[in-house]
C-alpha cells in the first residue's frame, strides 16, 4: 500500500446556476472530504491507496463507499456502524463581489463519534508507505481528535512517512483549540502541507513581511519561504509545502506552492486558473506532491503538484478526474487549442 489516509466523507449538495441555497429546488448531488479527496486523486494517478473512515450502514454511507470503490481505493478497514448519521455540507457558487460559501451540516456524523480502539491501525499501516490526514479530523471532536492521535503514532511504528495537512476550518473550532489539540501531534508528522494564512492563526507563525490580513495576494513567494522554513526549523518536519492562491475574482486565480526540505527552497510554477470548482484543490496539490515526492522527490512532487491542483480547478466536484498525463503536459507549457 502506497498511502493510507484517515477522516471524514461527505454528501455535498450544490445549487445549480449559481442560486441562492434558499431559493433553489435542484441540488447537485457528489461526494468529497479532504482525506477521501486525497485517496482518490493518488489512485488515478496510480498508487495503490486505502481510505479509512466511520461510516453509517445506509443508502449515503453506501453512496460513499462505492464511490471511493469506484476510483480503486481500498475501504476494506472503513468503520461501519447503525448509528449516528452520514455528514452534509453544501457549496453555494458565487460572482463577484459575492464569494463561495460552504455551508456545514455534520454535527453528530459517524466519524466524529469515532473511539480509539475502533480500528485496528496495526492492521492497517501493515506494508504501507506513507500515512495522510488533516487537521479536519481532529477538528470534528475529542473522540476523533484522540484516534487522530492513535493513528499518527501506530503510522510511525509502522515505519510509515507521515503526512498532515493543516487545513483549519474556523467554522469547525476556534484558532486556540486547533493548536492545543495539533501542536502535540507535530511530534509524529514528517511532512506538513499548510497555507500562509492557517499557519499564522493556528501556530503563530508568519513571514517576515508586514501586510493587513486582508492582503493576502501582496504576500510574496519569499515570505511564504520563510514561513515554511520556521516550520521545519520548530518542528523538524522533513518537508514543508506552502501553497498560495491569488484571488483576482471568484472564478479567476492564480495558484502555486513553495517547498522547503533539506535546506533548499523550492518554488513551483505559477498557473492562472479559470475556476469551474475551486473545493478540493488544495487536496489535489496535497495527492500530487505526494505522488511526486514517492516517485521522483520533493522539488518534481511541488512541480507536479501544482500542476495537477491546477487542473483540479478546471473540473467539477471534490474529486480530480485530471490525469497524470495532463499535469505533465502542463508542466511542459501545453496550449488550451481543442485536442481532436
């Protein structure tokens, strides 16, 4: 097994035409959660991948299951269980000057309620390679916060390269609780995925440049290199991957990543994205810089994985059905003429 990852799937209903949630009678139906995301992506691009998760025994359970079976991930260590409930969320597109919004409905959802000892993560780091998750999960509760945990240490027992992504959700806890619960979990973590803005509210930690908080795009690659290195430098991750994302309006952004290992800095291509479904992006960078990383290292995995995120862009639904063969023709200035 090449990548194991752990947390929370979701129903994800949309209004078509970019309506209001309030005055659609349609909602798009499709499936995503980071974790999941991440698992999938890997797996079209070729590694064997397994997703673990608490799941209801029910029709959306179901939905769930078979979908992540559908793109060749292994669900055989998923957790299932009569009760609790299937988590939703919603995603309402908008135009400027009206933003995307999301919209939580996953209180009380399986995963959540998970307890250590409901998996067996012996059993499951059996072989593999790298284990990834996300700061979601253990933003979902204690209980999950505490399997979290349990699944970071059996992963480095097993000998596994461990992956986090900060991914801090203000609408699931508050900025001191994610670093209270995360900071210790750090011990466990070689590789950490993250944006400028999650590290500064959940570590403390920032460039050197003074900006409002609302300038994000004013904040150069230089900085987010400096973010990355006092991240190694607190921590003693192995390799740190900064992405950073330029909103020149709702549909239109620029994205890329920097990367520090080993004393180095590595920055990837920028690309301009005209965006059809920006949600999941950043797990789609999270899949190919780890795809790169297992086959050709750090400096082509931030190449890749900025290339494939981008492509990401272009695609609706959590899921990246982008090709590897895509992202490298992107990373060798491909056209947008009509392929025929």
């Amino acid at each position: 097994m090449d990548i194991v990852t752990f947390g929370e799937a979701m129903v994800r209903l949309s209004p078509p035409d970019f309506q209001r949630i309030e005055q659609t009678n349609r909602l798009d139906v499709r499936i995503g959660g980071a974790e999941l995301n991440v698992a999938v992506a890997a797996s079209r691009l070729g590694l064997k991948t397994r997703w673990v998760s608490r799941i209801t025994r029910n029709p959306l359970g179901r939905m769930i299951v078979n979908e992540a079976r559908k793109h060749g991930v292994d669900t055989d260590y998923v957790v299932w269980t009569p009760d609790d409930r299937v988590g939703l969320y919603f995603v309402e597109f908008g135009a400027s000057p009206r933003p995307s919004s999301v919209l939580y409905d996953r209180a009380g959802s399986a995963i959540s309620r998970i307890e250590p000892g409901m998996v067996d993560w012996d059993a499951v780091f059996a072989g593999a390679r790298l284990f990834h998750c996300s700061g979601i999960t253990p933003a979902l509760g204690d209980s999950a916060a505490a399997v979290t945990l349990d699944a970071l240490q059996a992963a480095k027992r097993a000998g596994c390269t461990v992956s986090y992504d900060l991914n801090y959700r203000a609408k699931l806890w508050s900025a001191e609780k994610a670093r209270a619960v995360q900071e210790p979990m750090m011990e466990f973590v070689d590789i950490l995925i993250s944006t400028e803005e999650d590290t500064k509210k959940v570590f403390g930690i920032q460039g050197d440049a003074t900006v409002d908080d609302d300038s994000f795009r004013a904040i150069s690659s230089e900085t987010y290199a400096v973010v990355a290195r006092k991240l190694s430098e607190r921590f003693g991750f192995s390799a740190v991957a900064i992405t950073l994302r330029e909103d020149i309006s709702v549909w239109r952004n620029t994205w890329g990543a920097v990367a520090y290992a080993d004393g180095h800095v590595y920055e990837g291509p920028r690309f301009e994205v005209e965006i059809v479904d920006r949600v999941g992006g950043g797990d789609s960078f999270s899949a190919g810089f780890l795809y790169g990383m297992l086959t050709e290292g750090v400096e082509y995995g931030l190449r890749f994985g900025n290339a494939f995120s981008a492509l990401a862009h272009s695609i609706p639904g959590d899921f990246n059905y982008g090709t590897k063969e895509e992202a490298e023709a992107l990373l060798k200035g491909g056209n947008l003429r009509i392929r025929r």
